[in-house]
C-alpha cells in the first residue's frame, strides 16, 4: 500500500538554491540574519546577500567552478553560511565535515569527494593541514587568520557584477554530506539543487516559518538538519538565527533569554534538559513557544514532561540525509501527536514494506520505509555496491529490494536516468559508464521490474 500526504502538493520551482534561498533577501534589509551567539556579532541580510554574492565571484577569479567540491571543516558560526551559499551560488558542491574529525576522518573524505578547496577556523588547522596532505586540496582557507592558511574574507571581490552561471537544478549538486546510512563507513549523499529547494518549500507547508521568528542554530550545519532545516529554511523565510559552535546547557539558556528566542530545532537530549534539568528554571524561556524534535526518537513521557513545564508547542518530525532531510512531521495547524513523527509532508508517498517478502506490512507490523519524493537524493558518490542496495527501478514504486536475482539484459537504462553512472549492458550485466567496465557484485544484483515513469524522482 503506498501511503500518501494528507496535505495537497506544493509547488516546486525550478530554480538553484542560491536563487531560491536569497529571492526576498532584499526585502529584510538590515534585518540580522544571522548572530553569533557567544560574541552577538551579527551579520544582516543586505550584508549577507553581498557577501554571498561577492565571494561567488571571488571563488569563480580562483578557477573554482561549476561541479568543484568546496569542503566546509567548522562549527557553527555566521560564516558558515556565507561559505555554504557563496559555493553553491558559483556552481560548486559543498561537502560539509564534522568539526570533531580526526585529520585521518578529514582525510578520507577530502579524498573520496574529491574537494578543491577546504575551509576551517585556526584552531582547527593543524588537523586541516594534515589531512589535506596528498589529496586533491589546492588551497586551504580559514575564517578569521591564522599562518598557513589563506584568510577566507580575502576571497571576496569588490564588484557589482550578477553571477551569470548556468545551474540545471534537476541534476547539478549543491551539497555533498556524508551519511553511514545504515552500515559501513560514510557515504557522499549526492543532493541537488532541486532535491533542497524541494524539502524547503515541502517543510514550510508543515513550519510555517515567518520573517518574525528568531531561531537557536544549536544542530551543527555540517549535518542534513542544521543545513536545510535551521541555516537554510530560517533565511529563506527572513528568520533570524543564534548560532552556537557547540552546545553548553547555560549558555543555549542564555541566548534563549537574552535573544528571545521562539524556535529551537532540537535533538531528544537537550529536550530531556529542557523538560527535567533544574537549571532551566534560573533563565525565562518563556519566548520559546515552538519546539521540533528530530534525528532520534523522542520518548513521550519526556515530551509530555517538556510540553507541561514550559506551556510550548512540541512536535517530532522524520527525516534521513538521503531525503533532504525531511520526510514526515507534525504540522504546527494539526492534532498533535506527541509519540508520532507525524504525517508525510507534501509531493511525498512511502510504503512499509516486510524485509523478507518485499510485500507491505499491515499497519499495525513493523517494516522497512520505502520513501518516494522530489527529496530523495541522487545517488550515493562513487559507491555504486551502496546504490544498488537501495534503488534500481521498480513498476509500482520505483524501488527494486535486491534478491540475487540476475536483472533483466537491455531493459534497465534505468539506473543510469536515477544515478548517472550505471546502466545494464546486452549481457545482463551492471555497467559503470565512468570506467567502461562491468561491476563484479556477487549477490548484490537485483530483478528488474519495469521502469516508472515519474520525472520528478
């Protein structure tokens, strides 16, 4: 059975997200958008649309162009998001890296997205430095100034001119993280213009976001949540966002109060701090009337016990890097319920399917979720064994669970319209049209089943 959304589809345009996110940017002026939480140095709306724009330019004078991999190595701080935005608006893909990283952690994924570019802040340069060693890095940048490093402020160029490049949304990346998925080690989740423009106009239909609300940027925008949901979906609608580079329970209290904060995107351990921690009772939060709870399940009694302590609107959404992130939520004009993820969001159907049979489960059994939607990634990067275990092409669904049984020769021209890289040759064999070689796979093989015919996936 596929499950759909109650909500009606929302429009999507097709447009980069750079063009997108900044569309009424000059509307909100010398609004802050963006605040440094320990310091409250603020960057407003005028200045970041300019900042963004400038330093577009800038990357595009160094030779860093449409498809180069600019990795992001930081924490939460207000230029983060000039990085991220000025990258996507040249064209280029940012692979966004856990701050915590071991210079061998940093290395691999220098490597395996193979970045041109890298940017840090000076206390974590060493780690920088060792790890671009012998990858394909030509330079390494830092917010602020540090020896060995080119300062990141320098990139920018002092010029009005438009960014005139070319962006086809549908199949242009714009964001590289890097997910583990189920098993093994991280994974580059290819995610396009289209797929975070499309989770964008999906969440606000169920947020409702406006131009009033100041948002706490506590969830590192390294992962698929603090990316899209708080640093993307906050300055599309003209929020304001607090960043904090790590979390300390008393001072997110304190910026809570001194910035009347009314919305936090949160994980369940700082609401368990919300609802039980009795230093929550020396600061009033009383600003704080909207909560989402996300990454993890949030048990209801600690939901219910933050709900009655605080008086606030608490909702618990889903979601996956695969998918944008988001793929179901309680909506703030709806019942809700504090146990559940909620409904599936606009333009987006899934299916609960049994792991043995591949039938789909009755609604009270447990299952895997089979996911449908304009914010399903494209693909896994260079990990073809990955893409094959999750999506070939399905008659009904669009997905194909892997049996070992052999795929059907010359019907599936299939994975390479999702994928890009891989296709059947005449011979019933995968094919990596990159390297002009058949893929030994063992068992990872699957039955084709026809093709759907959906252009949006």
């Amino acid at each position: 059975m596929i499950y759909r959304s109650p909500y009606p589809d929302v429009d999507i345009p097709t447009v980069s997200l750079h063009a997108y996110l900044f569309e009424h940017a000059a509307t909100y002026g010398d609004k802050a958008a963006l605040i440094d939480g320990p310091t409250g140095r603020t960057i407003t709306y005028g200045q970041l649309a300019v900042s963004v724009r400038r330093t577009a330019l800038g990357l595009a004078d160094r030779g860093f162009g449409k498809g180069d991999v600019f990795a992001i190595y930081s924490p939460n701080i207000p230029e983060y998001a000039i990085a991220f935005f000025s990258v996507a608006a040249a064209g280029g893909v940012n692979t966004t890296v856990n701050p915590l990283y071991t210079a061998d952690e940093l290395h691999r994924q220098l490597v395996d997205a193979h970045a041109k570019f890298l940017v840090t802040l000076p206390q974590f340069l060493d780690k920088a430095i060792a790890a671009a060693e012998n990858t394909f890095i030509e330079e390494i940048f830092v917010f602020g100034t540090a020896e060995g490093a080119t300062p990141f402020a320098t990139i920018a160029v002092e010029t009005d001119r438009p960014i005139t490049v070319d962006i086809a949304p549908h199949t242009d990346l714009v964001a590289l993280p890097y997910s583990s998925g189920t098993t093994g080690l991280p994974k580059g989740v290819m995610l396009t213009h289209h797929n975070l423009v499309a989770n964008l106009c999906q969440t606000h239909r169920v947020e409702q976001l406006s131009q009033d609300e100041v948002v706490i940027g506590i969830l590192p925008f390294y992962h698929i949540y603090g990316m899209v949901v708080i640093m993307s979906g906050a300055l599309r609608v003209g929020a304001t966002i607090v960043t904090m580079p790590r979390f300390d329970l008393e001072q997110f209290l304190g910026l809570l109060q001194t910035h009347e904060v009314t919305t936090a995107y949160l994980v369940p351990p700082i609401v368990l701090a919300l609802a039980k921690h009795p230093l929550v009772d020396d600061y009033d939060i009383s600003k704080l009337s909207n909560v989402m709870s996300g990454a993890a399940p949030l048990p209801e009694p600690v939901a219910t016990a933050c709900v009655e302590r605080h008086d606030m609107v608490l909702r618990q959404g889903y979601g996956l890097t695969e998918t944008s992130p988001v793929t179901h939520a309680n909506s703030r004009d709806r019942e809700i319920r504090l146990a559940s993820v909620g409904f599936a969001l606009p333009n987006t159907e899934y299916r609960v399917v049994d792991l043995t049979s591949g039938t789909d489960v009755e609604p009270t059994q447990l299952g895997e979720v089979w996911i449908r939607g304009p914010q399903v990634m494209k693909g896994y990067l260079n990990n073809l064994e990955a893409i094959l275990q999750i999506a070939l092409s399905v008659r009904d669904f669009g997905i194909a669970r892997l049996k070992g049984v052999p795929l059907a020769p010359g019907t599936v021209a299939t994975v390479a319209e999702y994928f890009g890289s891989v296709h059947l040759n005449n011979y019933g064999r995968v094919f990596d049209v990159r390297t002009g070689t058949n893929l030994t796979l063992g068992s990872n093989t699957g039955k084709y089943l026809g093709p759907h015919t959906d252009e949006s996936y």
